[in-house]
C-alpha cells in the first residue's frame, strides 16, 4: 500500500516513508491509496487491541519494511486497555469508550505509543545512527504523551515547549516529570509562539546540519492508524453481543480521532453514525450548515484540548468524500462553555459519572439526540480522565476526583525543567547544551 499527499496525488510513498516524515514535502496530509476492506467476521476469535491492531493495520504496511515488525510495534505500543463500559440511566443502550488509561490519560497515548513504537524498528531497518531529535510545542496533552511514549529510548531527545501559565497544574506536572532524554522548555509566551519557535527550528540551517530534527505532528499517519484500533474492538464487540452497529459520539478538534472512526467505518467494521462534538469553535458544524470551509482563530474554552479554528484533519477528509457524501457520513454540534459545566454537574448527580471537560461535549450532544434515534446503542467516547482537569471539575462537582494510579505516580515525580523566552535563539541554546 502506498500513501500519497492530499495535495498531490502523484507523490507516494510506503508506510516508513510517510511515519518517518509526518508531513509530505508540499505541506499535505498523506492518506492511503485506497482503504482495505473487512467483515466483522474476519476478526473472529480476537479480542485484545493489540492482535485486532495487527489484522487490521497490515494491509497498510503491505509492501514496506513495517510489514515485519508490525506484530513488535502493536504489541509495544497497545499495552494498555481501551475498555467499553455501560452506562446506566440513559433512555436507551449506551456505553463510554475510555481512552485515558494510558501512561498521561488521555487518548494520545495510543498515537504517541504507536509512533516511538514505529520510529524505533523504522530506524533500525535503515540502520541509522544519528540521534533524532523530536520538537513539540504543545497546548496541553500530546507533549505529556509524547514524553511519555519516547522516555527513555536511546535513539532519542525530545523537547517539548509549552506556554507557562496555559496549560493545566497537573498537564504542567505530566510536561515536565521526566528528566533524561525529555527536555521540558517552559516557554514565556503563548501556544503560536511555541509552535513558531519549533516551525524556526526545522527551518533553520545550522540546527538542520547539526540535528536529525522530527516533529510528533498530530497529523502524522503514524498517530491516526492506531487510533483506528479501538473503534474496531469497540464496534466488534457491541456486533458480536447484539448484532447492530454502534454509534460514536466523539469530542473533536483538529478531527484526528474521529477521521481514524471514519477510516474504519470506510473499511467494513460495524459503525452506523459518527456524530462530531465540538467546543463553541464552530468551524465544523458551520461547514455542514453551509457548505462553506471558513476556518479561524481559536477561542479558548474548557475544553482546552479541542481549542482549534482550522481543523487541519479536514484536509484528509475532503480527499476521501465531496462534500454531499460528508454530510452522509457525519454530523457536528458545538457545545458551549455553560453546556459543558451544567453536564458535568448533571451527570455527575444522575448518572454518577464524572466528565473531563472535552468528553462532557459528547455527554451533551447525548442527552439532545432526537428520541427516535435515542433506541440505537451509543458509545460516547472519553478522551480524558477529569482528574487531569481537577482544577475545572471539582469545584462543579464538589468532591475530590479520584486520581487513577498512572497520574498519580507521574504526579510524584520532581520536575526537570527549564524556563525560556519565546525567541528561537533561545532553544538553540538548550539544543547545543545537550549533547
Ligand atoms: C486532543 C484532544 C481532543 C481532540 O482530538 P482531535 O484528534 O484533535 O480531534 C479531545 N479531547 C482531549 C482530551 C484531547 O487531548
């Protein structure tokens, strides 16, 4: 299988390729060829994430060295559980999907975990000995990922720049408990600065010559194709115990979760409809009003981690659908702030189940599906655990949220870090003093 640029079709390149660059040379997205297809039958008898990750990522490795270590990577990178649990109180069969039992809970560990996983045979098939050095600037949880995923591989250093002040007391904790081959740059700055400082970087020619410079880019296929996995376990499960497809109600914004749900409805596994929350950025839902891509400026809102105006997933998606065929496949709604805090309170009395923020989005969309449509069987997928947002949640709630023994033990940890002003001259410094 070969992948090629959303911006030229002509440019194609294998499976490695396309992980090890992240980005293609014009500035698109790659996207497969053309999707595989499968039966829910073809996955009988497997159950674990790992072994359905195995089946259902092959065909995309067809042809290129990741064919043969692709059993390695899917047993690395998925060696944590992605479980469905019912929920009860609701008017019809609906269950959560919890993605946040991860190393930093949150649904980035999958893509994070499944791209170091990939880096480290892609390198060792080519044999190469330079250091890689990872750039990330982040809003807030792929940088506590990607610490995580990467620590302590030999073959590499990350950076990892996040805005002081912006991001949550324990997202800043998860940042910077790492120390070794994780250097954490508390930048004074915002978010864009952060990630102009990194776009400097890999423009740069002497940190060019001097570094193998990579970036863990949200929208690298080396993130997506993991993501697939667990809405393929999740759907077969629900066919194999009733018999109908299950339904996703998934908290977006850049749309790199919901494009790999799309993916894997495309490809044959049992998914009827896949609905889109989103934060009060509303680019999405006015694009299904109206037909018209206006993308924006971000505004900040609770759900911090889906704060984008310009979806850069939508790229992907427009390659695969024209736009009456989108409307076929999805809907979006947009929550707001007030929405997300009086959803959190509600189902925390009623249905005794407390929200992060983002996933607080789908809860809403929820509780407004028509009746009619309220009989199908649901998933709501939760993308992170509310004790990472306790500073949000706890004083909606008025308890203590429980604190799940991963991030407690990252909470433990002393933190390595160094405080930098938002000027690319200033990262190079800390580059050049590592090595
Ligand atoms: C990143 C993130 C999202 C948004 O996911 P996209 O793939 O960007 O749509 C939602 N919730 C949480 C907790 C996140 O960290």
């Amino acid at each position: 299988m070969l992948f090629h640029s959303t911006r030229n079709s002509e440019h194609r390149v294998g499976l490695s390729v396309a992980i090890a660059q992240g980005i293609a040379p014009d500035g698109g997205l790659y996207v497969p060829e053309s999707l595989p297809t499968f039966s829910a039958q073809d996955f009988d008898g497997l159950t674990e994430l790992a072994d359905i990750a195995v089946k259902l990522i092959m065909p995309f490795a067809a042809g290129d060295a990741m064919a043969d270590s692709l059993k390695d990577i899917c047993h690395d990178a998925f060696n944590f559980p992605a479980p469905l649990v019912e929920l009860h109180g609701t008017p019809g069969p609906a269950s959560v999907l919890e993605l946040f039992h991860g190393p930093t809970s949150a649904f980035k560990d999958f893509g994070a975990r499944f791209l170091a996983a990939s880096l480290e045979r892609i390198r060792a098939a080519n044999q190469s000995s330079r250091k890689l050095n990872i750039l990330v600037a982040t809003s807030g949880d792929t940088g506590g990922a990607v610490a995580a995923a990467f620590y302590r591989r030999p073959w590499v250093e990350v950076g990892v720049l996040y805005p002081k002040g912006l991001v949550s007391p324990r997202q800043a904790q998860q940042l910077a408990c790492w120390g070794d081959n994780i250097r954490t740059l508390r930048v004074n700055g915002t978010f864009d600065e952060c990630q102009r400082m990194v776009k400097e970087a890999f423009a740069d020619v002497e940190l060019r010559k001097t570094y193998e410079l990579s970036s863990a880019n949200s929208i690298n296929v080396g993130r997506l194709l993991p993501q697939m996995v667990y809405y393929a376990r999740s759907s077969l499960e629900i066919w194999r115990r009733t018999g109908k497809p299950a339904n996703y109600i998934i908290p977006s914004g850049n749309l790199g979760n919901s494009m790999a749900c799309i993916w894997v409805k495309a490809m044959g596994l049992p998914i009827g409809k896949i609905i889109l929350a989103t934060n009060a950025n509303r680019t999405i839902a006015d694009f299904l009003d109206s037909g018209e891509w206006r993308p924006r400026a971000s505004i900040a809102t609770l759900a911090s981690a889906m704060d984008v105006g310009n979806p850069s997933n939508m790229e992907r998606l427009r390659a695969l659908y024209n736009f009456t065929q989108i409307k076929e496949q999805i809907a979006a709604v947009s929550v707001d702030d007030a929405a997300i805090r009086l959803r959190i309170k509600h189902d925390a009395q009623v249905l005794k189940q407390i929200w992060c923020p983002h996933t607080a989005t789908a809860a809403e969309v929820y509780w407004h599906l028509p009746a009619d449509q309220q009989t199908l069987h649901w998933v709501l997928v939760s993308t992170a655990h509310p004790a990472k947002f306790n500073d949000i949640v706890e004083p909606l709630i008025n308890t203590a949220v429980p604190v799940p023994p991963a991030l407690a033990k990252l909470l433990s940890l002393p933190q390595h870090q160094t405080d930098i002003e938002a000027q690319l001259p200033a990262l190079k410094v800390q580059l050049q003093a590592s090595v």
